[in-house]
C-alpha cells in the first residue's frame, strides 16, 4: 500500500483514486450484474481499504461520490455471512412491450395453458434499493439480510431493526416467515440527508440508492438509525403456511400485518402494459426512484410450476425503463486480454455523470463494434448506462470534419501482452490471443478465476499476490497452488508478507483443498463452463472419476465421427456438436458446450494439468438437494406428445425430483414417458426391457414427489 499520503502529489492522488475507482467499480459490475466476479474477494477487500485510506488523507477526492458508498459493493467481510434458507432470486429483464408478450407466450406453452385459459398478472414497481430479507419466527423478527449473492448474504439485523416501516413484531403470522422486500431511501430525505452532510463536511452521496445501501451497512447502527431509510415489501421466501392462492392475496395479507406495499395493477398482459406506460409517465414525480416494472404470474400454483432458471424465476420478469445517456470524450481504447484469451477492447473516457454514477470505462465488446459505431479516440461518444449494466456507446457524435481527421482504430494483429498472433478465426467475433498457456495475461486471468469466491475460494490469494507468484515462477497453473507452502519461507521473506500472512494463506490453501466438484468445474474457467452450467454438469456427474469418463467418452466420439459422403464442413461440425450434446444429455446443455468441453479435454497439456489438480486435491462428490422420489438418480427419456404438461415443464419437474433426462434411448436409460404418437423410442426401450409408462403415469411420480 502507498503509505503516508502526504508523499503524493495531488495529481498523483486523483490518478490512483481514479484508478482504485475503477477497479472496484469493474470488480462490482462484474460480481452483480454480470454474475463473473473477475477478482477474489482479498484483492477486492485490498482495494477497498487503498481507496478508504486514501480518501480519508484527500477528503476532496470524495467529494463527487465515492465507489466505497455505491451500491453494488461486495459483501465486506465485517458482517456475519447468512445462508438463505430459499435462495434470493433476481429478474430476467425485458426491455420492449415485445419481450413482455413474448415472456407471456413462453409462460403459456411452458404450462401448455389452452387459448381460453388467462393469464393474470400482477405489475407493480421496480424500486430502486437494496434487497433483504427479514426472517421472523413465531411473529418475532430474528434476522434481517441482504441479497449477497443471492445464496449468501450479510446478517444486518441490527440495521433493520432501526427501519421504522420494519414491523419487529407481526400479529397472526406462520410459525416462520420469511418476507423480502427493497430498503430505499425518499428522494427528498435523500437530497436533506446530503444537506446535512455538506454541512458537517461529510460525503456526499450519488444518489438514493446509493445512500440507502451505504446507510444500510453500516457497522455502527447508530449511523443506520440517524438515517431515513424504509421499506417496502414485494415478496417472501421460506413461509410455513401459505395464507393465499395469488401473488396479490398474499401482497395483501402482508399489507394486512403491517407491511408497506407499492401500488400495483392486476389484470391481463395488456393491462400490465398500461400501467408499465402511466408509472413510467409518472416517473419523475414519484417521491422515490424506480427503474422498471416488475410483472408476476397472479397464480401461486403456476409459479411453483414454472420454477426458475438459473438465479431467475420463470415466472417474473422486469421491465426496465429507458436507460439514461451521456455525451463524454473518448481518450484511449485499450485491449483487455481474458482468460480464454479473448481480446476485449475497453473504452476509456473521460469521466461523466450518468444516472448518478461517474462513467469512466465502457466496453467496446469487439472489432466489429468499434467499426460499426466508427469510433476513434479523440471522438465524442454518446452513452448510456441501464441499472447495474456495464456503461455501453452507442454512437459519435463529434462535429463530422474532426471526426474525419482522426486515426481509425486498428485491430491488433498480436497479442498485447505475450505478442503471440492474435487471430480472428471465420465466423467468430472476437480476436483471441493464440499464445495459450505461454501468455502471461491468460495464466494469470485463469489463476484468478480459479481461486475466486465462487470457484476453488482461496481466501488471502488475490491478484497482487498471483502475479508477484507468478513473477518467480511459483505460481504457474492452479495445481501449484498447493504447493505453494514449499515455498513458505520464500514466501514470508517477501516484502509486505511475514510468517503471520504466510500461514494464515496457507491455512486456507489447505481448507480449499476440499471442494465441490461443480466448484473445481467451474474454477477451471472452460469456454462456456460458467457457475450454472457447472452446477448443472455436476449433478448429473457428482464425482471426477464419472466426469472424467464422460470428457473421455466425448473425445472418442469425436475421433470416431465421420462425415457424411458431400455434407458440408459447417454442417458436419454441427451435427457432430449436436451428438456430443446428446451423449451429455443434460437439460440446458447444448452443442457449444459440449464442444468446449471436448476442446479442452483433447488437449494434453489440459489433462496432464488437471490430472495433476486431482491428485493434489481432495474434490468431493457433489451433494445435491433434490426432493427424494422413486426417480431419484434415475435416467428418463420423454417421448411423442405431451398433453398436460410442456416437454420443458416435464423436464424440469423431473430434475427436481433428481432424476436426469436424455434425448435417446439407450441401456443406460430407466424410464421411457411415452406419449402418443410414440414411434421408434418405444420400440427400442421395449426391446431393451426398459419400464415404460404414459404421461398419466408421470404425472402420479410427480405428485408423489411433492406430496
Ligand atoms: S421480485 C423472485 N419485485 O429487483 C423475484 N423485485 O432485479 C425476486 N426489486 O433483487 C424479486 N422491486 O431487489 C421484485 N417489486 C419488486 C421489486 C424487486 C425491486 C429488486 C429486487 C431484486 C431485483 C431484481
């Protein structure tokens, strides 16, 4: 860390708090919006404690904001961590009355619903503040949380309890009853609270949101108390007793203990329509910010079919407002070199206000952007930011003989960082590094990966750190890691590091050794190999030897796949990509997976690498929960027409009862679900012996799997 401040320029401190902005700003979006957090939680709790003490030696740094206040900030790990007891879900977004009636199209042949069958939903505003829950045991509140990942979050009961719209204790309420809902701060209270600030000479915040989730996690509840935060409730997780059949019965029954709840409309998707258009008219003279409008399926029975994918249910969807625009100066594109080597060319601008947070990065996606929006440093650039998603440019807008003056952005031919070749392979957008593991920014980017929170959680391991590693060659794949405590003493000789640090990192290469399969999965930072994905991989392969298995049985596949005679290159790979996928055979698992999986299992040095891992490691067999059921681990094949239920529908529910589902049949299957119309499926599981039954059937496992 840079020390006593007062050694640098003033200049010098605007610089390193421009850039310690950034970072965290990057490492926030990242983590929240984008779901990929790209630094460990020590190297982003590292940058946090830089910035805090700069800011504190140049108060004036802070005065436009500051990215330690901004929402989004990552669990700090000074409050206790919480595991929700039904994970905190988060909403798919749509951006046009198109995507509206489409969501309500997908709603309806998910649940096979018949044209004269309605479709009622609850629309009710999207607010702009921090998500919690508050857990209440026999009427009493006894934990209050944030969102966190969704899975985990920060215990903050102290803070909430100074919420005043927070009832302490409910008359009338189940045994448990978990209700979550946004903390949000009044515009006007907002703009006092600043005031007030201003005087005191304290920092101002950016916006409501902000100042809310600021005010909210505050380790002196005092603070929290002096602040008028509030809350509205728009939902619940674990509940033991539902009161109400509808979304809007139980919004009610909630108002009715003592809840505030927002104005909402229940009607048809054509309602909901209107009210999205009266609210977003409404807008600016609303008393507090709202981005959107949330739209609920009315029928509780119906959301408990649809379930959710992913983080996301399928059974809500947002609709968010317009984002908000800027006019700034671009100053450089620099290119970002990823892990898989993908080479990202990054916007950095001049910084301006959009929507209440200072832009000074904006991604450019890829080549073909920069040439499609003609873009040149030195240019004037339009953009706009949409809630937590990454700041985006949508155009030039420089007086049109200064734009002509200017150089046109030219692509790399070789990589930034190692100056390997960098290519563009035919039909791919992106420009990838071909140096592989030879290039240092891949290592290092993979490293990262790995040891991140959600992957193999190396807790003290953060960037700083690989790269210093990785400089002496200590560090050079992710099975070093556990080697690292030869290197112990070399180690805590190290400038900054110490015995103390020493050990404590190498307790905590020792505890990760032991992790979920999914975990590693994830951590090996695979093309297209992302959390869900893993997750879903592994539930149908729960140890390394039956995963194993499978990349192996892959990579045969595709050494033993011919060519039809005449069957085009494309057309070839396609159907190949497409018979690797059936052989994975899990649902949401499709051909550009499976050929990611069998790229990186064909190459040596990948094997040899994780071969290496898996000694070195104790992965366990992944533990799922799943509702028990005489299906459980069982391997279906669904075939001909479904009456009552999706195909999609009748996956899921098999899913969730444990059960894994195939595209084919084969010895390995257990049960065909034969519908009418049946043809060869039926015959082939016949002849094979294997049980059949009709959808009827099917029907009677699922309702005994929720009974
Ligand atoms: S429902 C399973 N309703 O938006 C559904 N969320 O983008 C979970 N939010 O994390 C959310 N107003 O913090 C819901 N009326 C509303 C909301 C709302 C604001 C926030 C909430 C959530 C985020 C998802």
């Amino acid at each position: 860390m840079q020390g006593a401040e007062g050694r640098l320029s003033e200049a010098e401190a605007r610089r390193q708090h421009a850039r310690l902005s950034d970072e965290i700003r990057a490492a926030n979006i990242a983590y929240h919006a984008e779901d990929a957090p790209e630094i460990s939680d020590a190297a982003y709790d590292g940058l946090r404690e830089e910035l805090r003490q700069l800011e504190a030696a140049w108060p004036k740094l802070a005065e436009a904001g500051s990215a330690l206040e901004e929402v989004g900030a990552i669990a700090s790990s000074s409050f206790a961590k919480v595991t929700h007891a039904q994970p905190m879900l988060s909403l798919d977004n749509a951006f046009s009355d198109e995507d509206v009636t489409e969501f309500v199209a997908r709603v309806r042949r998910f649940l096979s619903l018949g044209e004269d069958e309605d479709v009622t939903i609850l629309a009710e505003p999207k607010i702009d503040g921090l998500a919690v829950s508050l857990r209440y045991q026999n009427g009493e509140l006894v934990q209050g949380a944030t969102r966190g990942d969704g899975r985990v979050g920060e215990n903050i009961t102290a803070n909430l309890k100074t919420v005043s719209d927070i009832p302490q204790r409910l008359q009338g309420a189940p045994e448990t009853l978990e209700v979550r809902g946004e903390v949000y701060m009044v515009r006007a209270d907002f703009l006092a609270l600043n005031a007030r600030q201003a005087e005191a000479g304290e920092k101002q915040f950016a916006n409501p949101r902000n100042s809310a989730a600021g005010s909210l996690r505050q380790l002196d509840v005092s603070i929290t108390s002096s602040r008028p935060l509030r809350f509205f409730a728009y939902g619940w997780g674990e509940m033991t007793e539902l009161p109400r059949e509808t979304q809007s019965g139980v919004m009610t029954w909630l108002r009715d203990l003592g809840f505030k709840t927002t104005d909402s409309r229940l009607g048809d998707a054509g309602a909901a329509l209107e009210f999205y258009h009266e609210v977003e008219r409404q807008r600016a003279d609303m008393a507090y910010d709202i981005d959107g409008v949330v739209y609920k399926l009315d029928r509780l029975d119906w959301q408990q079919r649809l379930g959710s994918v992913g983080r996301s249910p399928r059974w809500a969807i947002a609709h968010k407002f317009a984002a908000e625009r800027a006019v700034t100066r671009l100053n450089a594109i620099d290119i970002q070199v990823g892990r898989t080597g993908k080479l990202t060319p990054v916007a950095r601008l001049e910084p301006v206000t959009v929507g209440g947070v200072v832009v000074t990065n904006a991604t450019l996606h890829n080549e073909d952007e920069i040439e499609r929006l003609d873009v040149r440093v030195g240019d004037w650039v339009e953009l706009q930011r949409a809630g937590d998603v990454i700041p985006q440019i949508l155009a030039q807008v420089s007086d049109p003989d200064e734009h002509a003056a200017l150089p046109k952005f030219e692509p790399h031919e070789t990589c930034p960082v190692c100056d390997s070749l960098a290519v563009r392979e035919p039909g791919e957008v992106d420009r990838r590094c071909t140096g592989g593991l030879t290039c240092p920014a891949q290592r290092v980017e993979r490293l990262k990966h790995f040891v991140q929170r959600r992957a193999v959680d190396i807790d003290g391991l953060g960037e700083q750190s690989i790269r210093l590693f990785f400089e002496r060659s200590w560090l050079e794949g992710p099975a070093d890691i556990f080697r690292l405590k030869d290197r112990a003493e070399e180690i805590a000789a190290l400038e900054g590091w110490g015995e103390q640090s020493t050990a404590n990192l190498m307790t905590s290469v020792e505890t990760s050794r032991t992790v979920p399969l999914s975990r590693v999965l994830f951590g090996l930072g695979i093309r297209h190999i992302g959390e869900i994905t893993a997750r879903d991989l592994a539930r149908a392969y729960p140890d390394w030897p039956t995963f194993s298995s499978l990349l192996q049985r892959l990579v045969d596949l595709r050494e033993s796949f011919e060519p039809a005679v005449g069957e085009a290159e494309e057309k070839a790979k396609k159907r190949l990509n497409e018979a690797l996928a059936a052989e994975i055979s899990v649902s949401g698992i499709g051909p550009e997976v499976a050929a990611a999986l069998v790229d990186f299992w064909a190459e040596g040095h990948n094997r040899s690498a994780v071969g290496e891992l898996m000694d070195l490691m104790d992965v366990q067999t992944e533990a799922f929960k799943t509702i028990a059921s005489s299906v459980s681990g069982k391997t279906i094949v669904f075939t001909g027409k479904l009456e009552a239920v999706s195909r999609d529908e009748a996956k899921a529910q098999a899913e969730r009862l444990g059960a894994k589902v195939a595209g084919s049949v084969s010895s390995r299957t257990d049960i065909l679900v034969a519908g009418p119309g049946a043809g060869s499926k039926l015959k082939k599981a016949e002849s094979l012996g294997i049980e059949t039954m009709d959808e009827a059937g099917w029907l009677r496992i699922v309702a005994q799997g929720q009974g």
